[in-house]
C-alpha cells in the first residue's frame, strides 16, 4: 500500500511539475563565422528550384523545346549556364545541351514566371552538340550511398539533440518527483504508524470489555472465574 502511494505521488509530481525552460539559441552568436549565412531572399535574388531546375522553355515560336535539368558553375563558384534537356520521350533518348544563362529571357505572364529561349527551336536543336562532362555520371549506386550517409548523419545529429534537450527537460521534473515521492512516503508511514497505535489501543479495549462480559456471564452461572494466568479452575 505505501509503495503504490509512493508511485502514485510520483507520477502526480512529473505531471505537475513542468519546469519552464527559458529558450535557448541555437548557437552561440560569437561562434558563427562572419558573411557565411543568409538571414532571407533579397527580392532581386531568385531560388533555382523555383526559376531554373525543371523549368520548361520555349523557343522562338512559343512551343516547348526543353527543360531545364541542371546548372553549370565556373570556377569563381558563379553559374555561368544550365543542361537543357531537349527532344525523346519520358527521358528516353533525350539529348542534353549546354546553355549560356545569358541566352535565356525570364518573362512574367499572368503572374509566372516563362523561360523563352529566343532564336532558337527544336529543329534547330537537332543538330546543336550534346553537352560533354568533365566527370563521369555518379552512378545509382553511388548516389544512393551518398544519400544513406546523408540521412544516417542528420538522424544522429537529432537524435543526439533530442536526447540532451529532453535530459535537460527531465531533470528539474525528476527531482521534484523524486521529493515528492519522499514527501508521500514519510507521511503514509506516519498515518500508518498512527493507525496501527490506534487499532491495538482500540484491541485492547475490546479485549478488556470481552473478558469482563465473559467473567460477569461466568458468575452469572455460579461458575468460577478462570484464574489470571489462564489455567484451568481446580
């Protein structure tokens, strides 16, 4: 009965107990290295996924001749042009050509953004050379590798995050449980202690009365009383 006591204050204590935690940063201000991160888009930047990567363009007679697979950098680190996937079907057979970025025009129509490429059209695309590659293709094997050190690397990271934040969180609730706890033990074993005084006081009572009824019913009978010491009368 005392230790499912102890546990029921204990449980009580870690619901109530929720520590207020002031808010951390995530870093320390200090330890960042200056003109390294980006705060927000400036509104004359763009994102590539959003302007160039799997944009569809359209050449000079407004018909789809391409879209737009990948970027080129140079070596200052600056793109200087894209891989356009032209002519196939479904990614079969399709050639990629390399495009100057200044080649292209980025229009605004009903509010989207259109990537024309002026001048040119997909029968002129025909006899444009495929892009060559200074590395060869990473395989899907490779890329599939790389991708599950990817994921295993940012798994650990969090886990390891999550288990110091949730530490940290823990602590002050633990110890209050744990007071708590030796705070319901000490009174249960004083209202035990308490009780247990006042049943033998009160069995000692009901003992008493039980034996003086016993020896007013014997004298009642003309029977001797049976001796203090509880042997039987001569």
């Amino acid at each position: 009965m005392t230790l499912r006591i102890s546990l029921v204050a204990a449980a009580a204590a870690l619901l109530l107990a929720t520590p207020t935690l002031a808010e951390t940063p995530a870093a320390d201000a200090a330890a960042i290295p200056a003109n390294t991160f980006i705060d927000a888009q400036p509104e004359a930047n763009y994102l590539a996924k959003d302007v160039l990567i799997g944009a569809k363009v359209e050449g000079a007679d407004g018909k789809i001749i391409g879209d737009i697979e990948d970027v080129i950098l140079n070596d200052w680190n600056r793109v200087q042009g894209v891989i356009m996937g032209t002519g196939g079907f479904l990614g079969i057979a399709e050639k990629r050509v390399g495009v100057n970025l200044g080649a292209f025009e980025f229009q605004d129509r009903d509010g989207k953004r259109v990537v024309v490429l002026p001048g040119v059209t997909q029968e002129m695309l025909k006899s444009v050379p495929g892009f060559k590659r200074a590395e060869p293709k990473k395989s899907l094997l490779e890329r599939a590798m790389e991708k599950a050190r990817e994921l295993t690397d940012k798994s650990s990271e969090t886990a390891k995050e999550a288990y110091e934040k949730a530490k940290e969180q823990a602590g002050p609730a633990l110890e209050q449980a744990k007071e708590a706890a030796g705070k319901a033990y000490e009174t249960t074993k004083d209202a035990a202690g308490k009780a247990y005084e006042q049943t033998k006081d009160a069995a000692g009572k009901a003992y008493e009365k039980a034996k003086e009824a016993a020896e007013g019913a014997l004298k009642d009978d003309g029977a001797s009383p049976p001796p203090a010491d509880g042997q039987p009368p001569k």
